[in-house]
C-alpha cells in the first residue's frame, strides 16, 4: 500500500495540464473583471456626451456660423 501511495505521489503526469487551467480561469476571470469596469465607465461617459450635445443650443443658420459675424 505504500508503494501505490508513493507511486501516485510521484507521478506528475497531468500536473502541468491543471496549472494551464488554473492560468487559464484566472485570465477569464481577470477579463471579465476589467470589461465590467470598462462597460461602466463607457456607460457613464457615453451618458454625459449625450447630455452634452442635447444642452448645445443650435440655432441660425449654417452661414451665420462661417460669416463670423455674430447672430447673421
């Protein structure tokens, strides 16, 4: 019975395949994490662009604007 266990114990067949996975879980699980953050914070950003752009005050015409004179 000791031999067996001493047997198993030294057999490292399969070893390096549970570290690539482990390395493997840990790399998904960090690009999750940072695309939650990513998504959020692209949320919010976009947010305050829109509200930016719907505040802006677009009146007279296009060649008001390139004559540089102001209101006409």
């Amino acid at each position: 019975m000791k031999r067996i266990l001493e047997k198993i114990k030294s057999n490292e067949n399969g070893a390096i395949t549970v570290d690539w996975t482990v390395l493997a879980a840990m790399l998904v699980g960090l690009s999750i994490a940072v695309l939650t953050a990513v998504e959020d914070e692209t949320t919010n950003l976009t947010s305050d662009i829109m509200a930016t752009i719907d505040a802006q005050d677009v009146t007279g015409s296009p060649t008001s604007a390139q004559s540089g004179t102001p209101g006409g």
